[in-house]
C-alpha cells in the first residue's frame, strides 16, 4: 500500500479554512485518496475521496496535485465541531485484494479554536 | 435510512469470558468489514466478510477471533477466552460494493473493557 504522512497536529481558528495535507509520493496510477476522519473515539467519518482531479462536497474540498504525490483537504469554515483526527488513506486498486480494507496510519489532529 | 449499528456499545467481560460483538450494515450493504482500536493507537483492519462467506481475514489474531455474517441477521465477531489485551473499541463498517470508489461507513464502535 502506499504510505502517507500527515503532520501530527493543527490548529484553526473557527471560521477560518482548515488546510490538511498529505504527501502520498508512492501513490501508483490508479490508487484513490480517501479522508475519513474520527470525532473523540467515535467511528471514523467518511469525507471525500478523489483519483485525479478535484473534488468537493458538502463537507469538503479535496485538491490533488497534477502528479497525485500529495493533496490537501480543505474545511473551508471549520467550526469546532470539526475537532477531530483526520485520515489521509491511499485505497489500492480495486480487484487488487489490498481495496478491501482500509490502512489507517497516525492522521492529522485537527483542533479548532475560538 | 439507518446508518451502521452496532451493539452493545459497551462490554464488560471477565478475563476467559467469551465477547459477541453485532454489527448491522447500512440497508443494501452486503460488505461488511471490522476493525480493531487499540487504546491510544489507530485503527487495524481486523476481516472482511461478505454474506456467508470470510473473503480477507488478515488482521485477525490466529486464536480466539472468530466472525461471521450469516444470510440473515447481523455481522458476529466473537472473541473466545478475553484477556486484558483484548480490550479495545471494535468498529464494524459496511459498503455497497467492496473496493474503491466505494467508501466504507463506520458503525459507533463497540467499547470491550476486560476485567
């Protein structure tokens, strides 16, 4: 599986974006990002996953570079609701056997301040 | 539609007792999938199971861990013989299709305290 490494911590003022990277240089051609991230020892959140090019949702913005070595998650107005340990995961190839699961590493703290 | 439930969402058990931990998917899900947090340390893919059948049980410990999901009713992983290293919060997640782009949806987990 392709590695990813995250910054340990962050901290964001409410209201303002939260930018988390992740550098997945290893990543191979057709592997997806996923982010998920987990509340206070609730059950992990899906976010937004994407392969190649941008994506965003209601949650979320997801940016990937042009060579897919890295992206960044964006939480455009965090709020401190949005407090919590965010997963950077590189998902191998479907049909490969490995897409079957989901390879956790430490994430990103996010805390979100007044 | 409801998400993924688990239950009970907290266990206390005895050291040598037997834990059965239930995972219902997300209605139309038919992958369901487990994971085991240890405390302070992340996430490990435990197995992975269609109805009836184990497709991927890597991370499974070789003794005691047993799971299933029959063709009617929720998903079991049971631990026979609990010991104090046994003490986690177990998350079940579930999917329509297994593999990407189909994420996985967690459950509320299931707190396993051994005593």
């Amino acid at each position: 599986d392709a590695k990813t490494t995250q910054p340990p911590s962050m901290d964001c003022a409410e209201g303002r974006a939260a930018n988390l990277p992740c550098n997945h240089s290893t990543i191979s051609g057709n592997e997806y990002v996923y982010w998920y991230r987990q509340i206070h020892s609730q059950g992990p959140q899906y976010i937004i996953h994407g392969l190649k090019n941008n994506e965003t949702n209601e949650m979320a913005s997801l940016i990937i570079t042009e060579d897919r070595k890295s992206s960044t998650l964006i939480l455009p107005h965090a709020t401190l609701r949005d407090t919590a340990v965010y997963y950077c995961i590189v998902r191998p190839e479907r049909g490969t056997g490995g897409g079957n699961k989901l390879t956790f590493g430490t994430g990103t703290q996010l805390k979100v301040e007044l | 539609n409801a998400g993924v439930m688990q239950n009970p969402r907290h266990l206390v058990r005895r050291r040598g007792q037997e834990a059965r931990l239930r995972c219902s998917p997300m209605k139309g899900h038919s992958h369901v999938y487990w994971y085991r947090q240890l405390p302070e340390e992340g996430l490990k893919f435990m197995v992975y199971l269609q109805k009836e059948n184990i497709i991927d049980e890597s991370g499974m410990p070789k003794e005691r861990f047993s799971a299933e999901f029959p063709k009617e009713g929720p998903s079991i992983l049971r631990i026979q013989q609990v010991v104090r290293g046994d003490s986690a919060a177990y998350f079940c997640a579930s999917s329509f299709l297994a593999g990407d782009p189909y994420e996985q949806y967690f459950g509320p987990g299931t707190r396993l305290t051994v005593t």
